[in-house]
C-alpha cells in the first residue's frame, strides 16, 4: 500500500517540471522575451500554437507556483490512482488546454490578457477528486471546520464565476480557471466508462493532509449501508492482480480488479 505522502509518477514528473522552469524564469530566462514566447496570449494564439501547451508551466510568481503545486500535491496522487497514469496525463493536459481555449473564446467578447499558469489543469484535477470522492472533508487553513470536496469545487468555480463576469482586474486568469473546471467536466462525463463514475464515494486511499484521516473512518462507520457488499478479496487474487501491473502496468487493470485492490487495501487497513 503507498504511503500518505508519497507521489505517483505523473504527478511527480508535472512537480518536477513546474519547479524546475520556474528556477529557469527567475536564474537565466529572466528577459521578457523568454515569456513572450511561451505564455498564451489570445491574440497571439494562431501565431504562436505551442503556447497552448506551454503556459501551464509558466508562473508568475513563487506563491503562484506554490498554489498551484500544493493542489497538484494533495489531490493529484489520488486521482491518477483513479484514472491510471497514461488516463491522468491526459487528463491534466486536457483541462489546460481547456484554459486556454476558454480565454481564446471570450477574447470576442472582451479584452483578455496573457495567460499564465497550471491552474486551469490542477483545478480540473481538484474537480475529478471532488467528482470521485465528492463527501470527503477537505481542511483549509485557517478554516476551524472541514469542507466536503464537492462543495470546495463548487465555491471555486462560484468565484471564478463571479469575478469573470464582474470582470475583476486582480491579475488571476479566471476564465482560465473556468475552463480547466469546463473540459474536465466535459471529459469525465464522456471519457471515462461509467462504470467507473459509479465506483463508491468514499476515499479509498490513506487521506494526506487534505483530511484528518478519523473524519473519513469515522464517516465510513456511520454509513455503512452505502458501501456495497462484496466477496472478501483473497490474496491469491490480489497476487494475480499486482503480477498483471508488474508486466503491463497500473493502465491495463480492468474496473473490477481496481475495486479488489481498493476492497483488500481498506481490508489491510482496518485489521
């Protein structure tokens, strides 16, 4: 079973990335041109195509980096458990360029500036988290009381929202951030088989510092008619499952034998 707090390989690689471009920016690319050249800007868009993929790694500042990696840190690992690593790439990439598009789309309507950041991707991760796991409470500091994911996602994008028709000059690209939540939205509905969309609402992976862990067991014991009864996962079976991922990767599981590892991971837990 992985520990709370170590990374899956996605996730680990985009950590690497963000960090290691952004030491770039402020030790050797530090002329404007350097941002120029890789940031999207709307007007620009048909010039210079690659800025679709490259903006999302481009940051403005170190808490800006920071936001961004912190939700990739706590939300990221569980997802790509979810999605498998090849699924979850895509994913990420998807909801940036779903940024991108978005701020593309309202340059019609009115003037949008250049765009800059993994927050539109990260905020399409946090949003498959709440949609798989929507009941799990999510700490902020320095909020005393835990807030469910899915309402989290919800006063996100709420804000956004908000501040994208109200036009706010606070130098955040809202409607970036609109679009990541939009083509995640988009992709989890009709990119992934249903079946996997069904799977049960509970969070099945030790919870990090996004929740304390005895909220989620506490919650899992006073619900215990929503958990759908199922045969106890032999070791056998589990052996068969972890020899599959040793030969052709995490990506080639079927549903049902995510759930068996899902099913003897909370087995191994309570005992």
């Amino acid at each position: 079973m992985r520990s709370p707090i170590s990374l899956t390989p996605w996730v680990r690689r985009l950590l690497v990335a963000n960090a290691v471009v952004y030491l770039l920016t402020i030790t050797v690319f530090t002329g404007p041109w350097f941002l120029q050249l890789f940031a999207f800007d709307p007007a620009m868009a048909l010039q210079r195509p690659w800025t679709l993929g490259t903006y999302m790694f481009l940051h403005g500042g170190f808490f800006h980096l920071a936001f961004n990696m912190l939700m990739l840190f706590f939300f990221g690992p569980a997802v790509e458990d979810w999605l498998g690593g090849t699924a979850f790439a895509r994913y990420y990439l998807f909801c940036g360029l779903g940024g991108a598009a978005l701020s593309f789309g309202f340059l019609l309507f009115s003037p949008v500036t250049m765009v800059i950041g993994a927050s539109a991707a990260v905020f399409g991760v946090a949003l498959a988290f709440a949609v798989r796991w929507p009941n799990t409470p999510i700490y902020i500091f320095p909020i005393p009381i835990p807030i469910k994911a899915f309402w989290l996602v919800i006063a996100l994008a709420t804000i956004d929202l908000t501040f994208a028709l109200l036009q706010v000059q606070d130098g955040v690209a809202h409607l970036a951030h609109l679009g990541g939540f939009v083509f995640g939205l988009g992709y989890l509905r009709w990119g992934i088989g249903g079946t996997q969309r069904s799977a049960p609402t509970t969070y099945q992976e030790p919870v990090r510092v996004l929740a304390h862990p005895a909220t989620v067991h506490d919650q899992e014991a006073k619900e215990p008619h929503q958990a759908p009864q199922r045969n106890r996962p032999s070791y056998d079976d589990v052996d068969k499952v972890l020899d599959k991922i040793s030969a052709t990767g995490i990506e080639s599981l079927t549903v049902d034998e995510r759930r068996l590892l899902d099913d003897m991971s909370q087995r191994l837990r309570r005992s």
